[in-house]
C-alpha cells in the first residue's frame, strides 16, 4: 500500500517523467523539422535510409537520456536504458510507420484505423525493447510493455478524434502534445506503480526520493 508520502512521491516522479518525456518528443520534433525538406531527393534511396535511420537513433537516444533524469535516482545502467530505447524507437519506426500509409478510414468522421494500428505496433515494439532493461529493475516487467501499447494507441486515438484545423501553424504541435503526452501520462504511472516492486538488487522508491 501507498503511504501518504509515497503517494506525494508517486505523483512528483510521474509529474516529472511526463514533462521530461514530453520535453525531449518536442526537441526531438523540433529537430527533425530542421531538415531540409527534399533531403530523399538530394541522396540516393541507400544513403537516405541509413541516414533517416541514424537520426532515429540519434533522436531516441536522446529521448532516453532525458528520461534518465528521472530513472537514475532510482535505478543503474543508463547506456542500456538509452540503447534499449533508441533501438526500440528504429525498429517500432521501420515497422509500424507503413501502417499510416495505408489510409484505412471508418465511419462519417473518417476515423483512420491506421493510425491506431500504427500506435499498438510501434508500442509493443517499443516497450518490448525497454522491457529488456526494466525486467533487471523490478519484478512484473511485463506491464511496462502493456503500458506502452495501450499508452501509444490511446494517444493515436485520442489525437485523429482530436478536432483540429490543419491550417494553423499550432495544429502540428497540439497533435504531437497529444499522441506523445498521453503514452508519457501512462508508462510514467506504471513507472510509480513498478517502483513499488523493485528488486532485491534495486532501490526502493520511498527511501529517499521526492
């Protein structure tokens, strides 16, 4: 059971892991924007993927580190978190992105059931590559990688259910707010709720944290 304390702590770690997450998914975004836009026209179709598959890494990577700032009070192995992850970003990426290509819509609204197909793969894949290094921390390691898919296909869902006029500047960064925070918002309390089940080797989050 959650004491008083270790409910007010439970909530600080949350807090923090979504802003950091959410700060890092907007640098990342960010970023990636900052290249030029016929870049695929300027390589050839080899030297673009390895490219594009550099700045996935590179970008997951740093994601990762900033997640860090929040996961190192409690556990060790930063380079594995950071590797597990940016890997786990590349291979859920090269998977699951042709799924958003298929342009599958239902119902009056065209609701595009691509997007959530895209959302449950790339989060499986991507929690199933953090689990790799969660399942050193603490035991049921296996719902962080429940987390993560239920976190990324609500976000996708909540995001195409979202009303939003293309045609602002901002739509771009309430859509990416929203099908990047609400993943955040759901591993970060499996994060809390983990915590609380640390193994043997690990600390334990109400000791000194908060």
């Amino acid at each position: 059971m959650f004491g008083q304390k270790n409910i007010y702590t439970g909530w600080v770690i949350w807090l923090q892991w979504v802003l950091l997450t959410m700060l890092g998914w907007l640098a990342a975004t960010g970023l990636s924007m900052l290249m030029p836009a016929n870049l695929d026209m300027l390589l050839s179709s080899t030297a673009f993927s390895i490219f594009q598959a550099l700045v996935i890494l590179a970008l997951g990577a740093g994601i990762a580190a900033i997640q860090w700032l929040v996961l190192r009070r409690y556990f060790s192995g930063a380079v594995r978190w950071i590797v597990a992850s940016s890997v786990g970003m590349l291979i859920g990426g090269m998977v699951a992105f042709p799924l958003k290509l298929r342009d599958l819509y239902v119902g009056p609204s065209g609701f595009q059931l691509d997007e959530l197909a895209y959302g449950a793969v790339f989060g499986v894949l991507m929690g199933s590559a953090q689990w790799l290094v969660v399942r050193t921390w603490v035991h049921h390691a296996g719902w962080w990688v429940l987390s993560s898919t239920i976190g990324w296909t609500l976000g996708m869902a909540v995001g195409e259910l979202f009303p939003l006029d293309w045609n602002r500047s901002y739509a771009g960064l309430v859509y990416g707010m929203t099908t990047e925070g609400i993943p955040a918002a759901v591993t970060g309390l499996t994060l809390v709720i983990l915590l609380q089940n640390a193994l043997d080797t690990t600390p334990i989050v109400n000791k000194d944290a908060g």
